[in-house]
C-alpha cells in the first residue's frame, strides 16, 4: 500500500514522560508498556478512538456551524476524501498509542443516493480499512450502524410506524455487520438513536417495543449465519434525540432483554453522559449491569452539570472514574469491550494538536484511576466495611432469608420473643469518603 504525507507533521508519536513532565503531547499516568500481573497497560486499558468524533466532529453546534477544517478535508470524490481521512485516522491511531478504534458506517463511507451506492462505497473504504490495521496493527472494537442521521429515521428505525423505513434499517444493520466481520470487529452495538418517541398521541409503545426486540433477533440471526462472532451490546441513553428513549437506562435494557428473551444474547455499553442524563452516576450503571453480569464496555466522556444536553466531553474527573475502575474490576474487567473516547473537541479547540493532549488527558485519567482502583482492592479497607455492614445475613436467622428458609411468620415470632428492637448501625458515609480521598490524594 502506498504510503501517504504525514497529516500529523511534527507531532511524534506519544511518549510517556511521568508525572514530573509538563509536556503537553506526552502521557503523564498511562505507560502502555507498562506491565501489571503479566499484561501491558495497553492490554488492560483497551483504549479506542471513536471515529465519528475524532475524524467526523466540525465543532457544530445548533447555534453555528463547524469551526475545525481538517487539512485533508478537501476534493471533489467522497470516497477519495474518505480514504484520505481514514489515513489520516490510522496515523492518529499510531502516534497516540491506541490500540482499537469504533465507527458507524456513515462516519467512514459516504452515503449514496441509493442503498447499493452506500453498501459499494462501504465496501471500498472497509477494504481501505483493512489495508491500513493490517499494516498498523489497530484493531476494530466494536462498529454500528447509524440509523439516526438520515431524514428517513425522523421516526426511528426499528421502532419506525412504516414497514418500509423498518426494512431499509435492517438492510443497513445486515452490511455493517458484515464490514465489522470484515474487520475483525471484536463487538457490534446497537445505540437507539430515535427508537423512542416524542408523543404517546401518535404512539403505539407496545408495537413499536415489539418490533425493536424483533429486529435484534433477526440482527443476531444473520450475525449467527455469517459466522460473527463478537459480543453484541446495547448502549442506553435517557432522552436526546427523542424526548423519551426505550433503552431509557441499564436497568429498563435488562428489562427489556429479558421480557424478549435476549438477555443471553446482548451486554451493555455504557457511557457516562447518557448515565447522568438518566439521573444515575457512571459507577451506578456499571454496577447494575455487573450484578446481572451484563457488563461490556465503556464510552469514556463525562456531561457537562451545568448543561442538560449530551455535551461528550473528554472526563479528568479521577475519583469518578476511580470509583467506576473499583466496580469495573470487581466485575471481572470488561471482557472484549474497551474504553471507548466517545468524546469531542469543543467548539474552540481547532489545532490539530488539540486532539492529541484532549486523547492523552482521558487517557492518563483512565489510567491514573485503574491504578488507584488496583489499590483500594488490594487494601480491601472498602470490601471489609461492606462485607461487615451485611455479615447479619451469614449466620443464623439472615442466612435463613438468604436461603429462602425464613418467612414472615418466623421472623415475627423471631421479633415478639427474642429480638425487639433493632440497634442502629451508622453507615459512616463520610469516614468512607474521607477514606476515598486518602488513596486519591494518597
């Protein structure tokens, strides 16, 4: 493959400086070299590029249009311009140490005028793709299909009221499917962009969840056929675009899944602004998802309090993501998930430069956390406070609960005769964060 002009000219690849380094274009906590129980930080952290911000973001926004000009953004043939961008991709991929990247279909490959131009020019870009992870070693994390930008899903896609615009989305799911098989795509994920509504006046909610569960096992149907073997993953988000989603939160996706009986088949991708736009915390999320053993991976960004809407920004915010990295490997890890920056350059930050230190901050922060996290588990001072709180329900008449032995009219007797009155345990809510603090500060 010929090998093209440097789009980063002057920026090297990344190198990890430590923590006395005022470098802005090195890392300061993340040595993806580094070696921990026998696997490279690179291994642990399985970080991943998200193409449709890093390479697709302008820096639009609803009040003016894009402010970042990409140098390679120029030419009369979509395609060429696509592969050109996608060289541009790789190149970043390299110089910042990451091991994975994601896509939607329409973020790599130009849409035609008909669905056969799409899925041709879909095809020249993924054999495009698979030139330059060959020849880079980047891996394909996860790849989608975007069924929420086009007019056509004003209504949604699966959940659409027309069989027509139903159809045209699983013929879009069949192709990117097949290009994420393609490229070795370790996982595939469904984001409900529009599968929601706006009105119960016009809305048939049964019918429409109906039709939503019906598309997902056809989806897992032809992935079966074809021989896909990645997890598939639901990534749930409260509200925007459509002011009620059906994937609302983990706990109504489990709901879901398993009143259709797909709870074997699909995880969970979760991301931290959808997690606080449903009212939760990122770590809440994660925990609910682990407690059913649903837990897949992770879009790594953080909202913005003060703003309502899904403002993807890259997260520093190390005591969230250490109490999220506490949970994470309490689970287990994520399997063949990752951390993916689902994350975008603001408006203002128009250098290329930018894009490199905004990856590197996420970056350090994730990895800066995983090793604080490390820590408050090897100390178990955590563990041994949760496990004391709970330790009534070990022995005696609470294993008996537990176990299904005790009923209401035991456990009265138990209370008239000799229990009475419980004696107060106080949670010490804020010895534990104190606690918390020592090892972030520590």
């Amino acid at each position: 493959m010929k090998k093209s002009s440097p789009r980063f000219p002057g920026i090297p690849a990344i190198a990890y400086e430590g923590t006395k380094s005022s470098n802005a274009l090195a890392f300061h906590h993340y040595n993806p070299d580094e070696v921990i129980d026998g696997q490279t930080m690179a291994e642990h952290m399985r970080f991943s590029i998200a193409y449709w911000h890093a390479f697709r973001g302008t820096g639009g926004d609803p009040f003016g249009p894009g402010t970042i000009v990409r140098p390679w953004e120029s030419g009369k043939d979509p395609v060429s311009i696509a592969k050109a961008r996608m060289d541009a991709a790789f190149e970043f991929f390299q110089k910042i140490r990451a091991p994975f990247w994601c896509f939607h279909d329409r973020d790599i490959a130009p849409e035609g005028a008909t669905l056969a131009q799409s899925n041709k020019n879909l095809d020249a870009i993924v054999a495009h793709a698979k030139q330059l992870q060959k020849a880079t070693g980047v891996k394909l994390l996860w790849g989608t299909a975007n069924l929420f930008s086009n007019p056509r899903f004003m209504c949604g896609a699966a959940t659409n009221p027309d069989a027509h615009v139903f159809a045209y989305a699983a013929a879009q799911v069949k192709k990117a499917l097949e290009a994420t098989k393609e490229l070795g795509g370790e996982n595939y994920v469904f984001w409900g962009g529009r599968e929601g509504y706006e009105t119960l006046l016009n809305t048939n909610l049964k019918r429409e969840q109906d039709h939503l569960a019906r598309f997902m096992h056809m989806a897992k149907d032809y992935a079966n056929s074809i021989g896909f073997k990645g997890q598939f993953l639901i990534e749930p988000k409260p509200k925007e675009p459509t002011k009620h989603q059906y994937d609302f939160d983990v706990a109504s996706g489990i709901a879901f899944l398993r009143t259709y009986g797909l709870d074997k088949v699909f995880k969970f991708n979760i991301e931290t602004n959808h997690a606080t736009l449903a009212g939760h915390s990122f770590q809440h999320e994660i925990e609910v998802a682990a407690a059913a053993g649903m837990l897949g991976s992770i879009d790594a960004n953080s909202g913005d309090p003060l703003l309502g809407w899904d403002t993807d920004q890259f997260n520093t915010d190390v005591r969230e993501l250490t109490l999220a990295m506490v949970s994470i490997l309490n689970a287990g890890g994520l399997g063949t998930g990752g951390f993916n920056f689902d994350a975008k350059l603001r408006r203002p930050s128009i250098d290329l430069e930018d894009l490199f230190i905004a990856h590197i901050g996420g970056m350090d922060a994730y990895a800066l956390a995983f090793k604080i996290a490390r820590r408050i588990l090897a100390d178990g001072k955590f563990e041994q406070f949760v496990a004391d709180r709970y330790s009534s329900f070990d022995t005696g008449y609470g294993k008996d609960i537990e176990t299904g032995k005790a009923n209401f009219k035991s456990l009265e007797k138990l209370v008239l005769t000799k229990l009475g009155e419980p004696t107060l345990r106080s949670g010490k809510q804020e010895y534990l964060e104190n606690l918390l603090m020592s090892y972030l500060h520590g």
